[in-house]
C-alpha cells in the first residue's frame, strides 16, 4: 500500500534539510536526491513471500532443492521493485511542484514517499496522488503483455506475479480512503468543489476508515468471492491491513480537527509589549523597569539599539531576587539565533510552521521594515491553540 504523508501545511516546502533516518531502517539508495530506505519488516515480508512462492516455483521448475526460496526471495525483491517504482512516480511529480522529497521507504504493506509540505492546489493534490497507482497499472499492463512473448518457466511466473500484483496494486490504492492514494483523489475532488480542504480531509479520512472496517470483514466474504475459506494468514493479513488503514485514517482526521484551531493563532494578537535595555543593566532594574512600561517581555540591544538577546522567562523567575541586583541581565538572556526573529504577520499554519523549523522559548517578532513589535512566548501560542481547541 502506498501512503505519502504531507497533512502539515499548505504553506510552501522548507528548504531540504540533512536526513535523519528513522531508527529500524537501511538506506539503500537514493532517487533523485531523495534516501530510499527499508524498513527490518521488509525482511520479513520478503522470507514470508519466499516461503508462500516457493511450492509453487517447485512446480514450475521441480529439482531446485533449496534454491526454490531463493527464487522466492527474488521475486519478493522484485516486486518491491515495482512498489519502489510506484513511489518514486510521487516523489518525482511532488519535486515538479517544488516540493522536497526527503525519503522513500518500503515497509511491510508495501511504501511511503515522505513529501514535506501539503499541495498548495487541489490540482496539485489530485496529480501527487494518482501518478502512483497508474504508474502501477501501467507496470501491470507492461507486464500483462509480456505473458504472451515470455517462454514457460520461471520467467514467465515472475512475469505473471508482477503483472497481478502491480494491477490489484493500482486498483486498491484508488479506494478512496485516506491514506490510500484513492483517499487523496477524493480530498482533492471535494476541496475543488467546495475549496475547502480541511473538509476534504475529513470526508477522506471517514471514508478510510469505512475501507478499514471492509478490509477488516474481507475474511467473512472470503469463499464466497474466491471460493476458499479464509485460513490463518488471511485473517492476520487482514487485521493489519485494517488497523493500519484505521489508525493513519484516524491521524489525519485529527489532524484536520486540529487545523481548524489554527487561524485563532495570529502573532500580533499573542505578542507581549517588550522593553528592550542595555545587556549589562542589572537584571532587578531592568524588571523594575519592565514593570513600570508594563511590559511582558525584555530584549537586550547593544548600545546602538540593535537587539542582541530574549530574555528567558524560565531563567528570570529561577534567579533569586537577592542576587539579581548583583547580575547582567544578559546572564538571563537567550542570543537571537537564526529562526528566533519572525515576521509579526505570521499566522495559523505559517506561524506554527516557522515556529516547528526553530524551536524557542521566546521570539523576537519583526515589522517589513525590521522594527521590534514585541515578543512571542511559545508557552502562549500553546495556550491559545488549547483554549481554541475547547471552544
């Protein structure tokens, strides 16, 4: 199954940066900058193929002895191939937007292209999205064709087994339920139709988790369809199909819910007055200070005005008021680092964006024409978006 993650934002993509690798998981390559890596599930999925595959490569080619697992084993790897390939059609459409692919990875239920940024466009969406699974029904149809040219033998039961999978593949990955590639198609026709996209979201998520419930109940229709009872491995099978459509369906449905919380968050509205003093004032006159302007926040300027520092609240309120005669306020004071300066504009999905790319205690917020507004407590940020919430 294939799944690209990107319900974060619709503002554009960051700036790549350097990869951390998920714990669990081998870097194989790369595709067009972009790491592939394989997950230890991956392994077990491929001997589990290997063991299912190989009766019937003894049927095909009797006398192999042992090395029937290892062919079983090399159709494993090369229908992961195909799911690699099905990927890498998402990681290349998402780059023709602009935006970064930071991973591809093959997991257990098959893959996950791991897109940075949402689709600004439901167009946008829409052609992420639904490259993968024709590029896996074209893979089935190529493959479908060389039935009638390849010669009986080994060959032709790894032809037969990719044109199969990649065609059932294809066809699944367009159910319409997140976080199919289906469930994307159906987010991207709802948000064009009503330009909304948070009830895109929400209609894909719920249709996901319908699609989990049937995932889950297959095993009951099982003979009836295939006319074979459903065994053991079909059951299993089916459980964590469901649980997985189930869970990630249920993560972008919360996500949705929370995003509705996030045009409450606005910078201007949450910034506190600040007073900005000389960085070696002592740190009693410059609350004592504060206190008469009134002001929420201290910045410490050079003597030319140039802020240099945020005073951190946390370490003002652990300095004893005995000492803080005796202290430089800049001993309290956080150097304004790159990311700790914003825009006073930013708002909702902007605002926690830049705020994730750099995480603070406190930001300095700055007008177009680079003159101090105030400053931003993260701690504030995260009680607005409460309160939004439990409205």
């Amino acid at each position: 199954m294939s799944e690209h993650p990107s319900e974060a934002s619709r503002t554009p993509p960051r700036p790549p940066r350097p990869p951390s690798r998920p714990p669990g998981t081998f870097k194989v390559g790369t595709i067009a900058g972009s790491d592939v890596l394989v997950t230890s599930s991956w392994f077990l999925i491929a001997a589990l193929i290997a063991w299912v595959v190989a009766p019937r490569v003894d049927e095909v080619s009797p006398g192999l002895g042992g090395l029937k697992y290892v062919a079983g084993f090399a159709f494993a790897v090369i229908l992961y191939l195909s799911v690699l390939l099905h990927e890498a059609s998402h990681a290349f459409m998402a780059r023709h937007y602009g935006y970064h692919v930071s991973s591809i990875t093959l997991h257990f239920l098959g893959g996950a292209t791991a897109i940075e940024g949402e689709a600004r466009t439901p167009r946008q969406e829409l052609m992420i999205a639904v490259v993968g699974p024709l590029t896996s029904l074209a893979v089935g149809a190529a493959a479908f064709g060389l039935w009638f040219v390849t010669p009986d033998g080994l060959l032709l039961m790894a032809v037969e087994g990719l044109a199969g999978a990649n065609l059932i593949v294809g066809v699944l990955n367009l159910v319409p339920g997140l976080p199919l590639d289906g469930g994307r198609v159906l987010k991207a026709a709802i948000w064009g139709a009503t330009g909304d996209m948070l009830k895109g979201t929400t209609v894909a998520a719920w249709a996901g988790r319908m699609t989990a419930v049937a995932a889950l109940a297959w095993p009951l229709l099982q003979e009836r369809v295939l006319g074979r009872p459903p065994d053991v491995f079909d059951i299993l099978l089916a459980a964590m199909v469901a649980m997985f459509l189930w869970t990630a369906a249920t993560s972008a449905l919360q996500s949705a819910r929370a995003r509705t919380s996030l045009p409450s968050l606005v910078a201007r509205r949450l910034a506190r007055r600040a007073l900005a003093v000389p960085d070696d004032l002592p740190l009693a006159e410059a609350v004592r200070r504060a206190r008469e302007a009134e002001a929420g926040s201290l910045i410490t300027v050079t003597g030319t005005g140039r802020p240099i520092g945020l005073v951190s609240e946390a370490a003002l309120v652990a300095t004893p008021e005995e000492r803080r005669p005796w202290v430089a306020v800049s001993t309290v004071a956080r150097t304004l680092e790159p990311g700790m300066s914003l825009p006073a504009g930013l708002e909702g999905e902007q605002l926690v964006r830049a705020m994730s790319d750099h995480p603070a205690h406190e930001y300095l917020l700055l007008e177009d024409d680079g003159t101090v507004y105030g400053v931003l407590s993260a701690a504030d940020v995260e009680l607005a978006f409460r309160q939004a919430r439990g409205r």
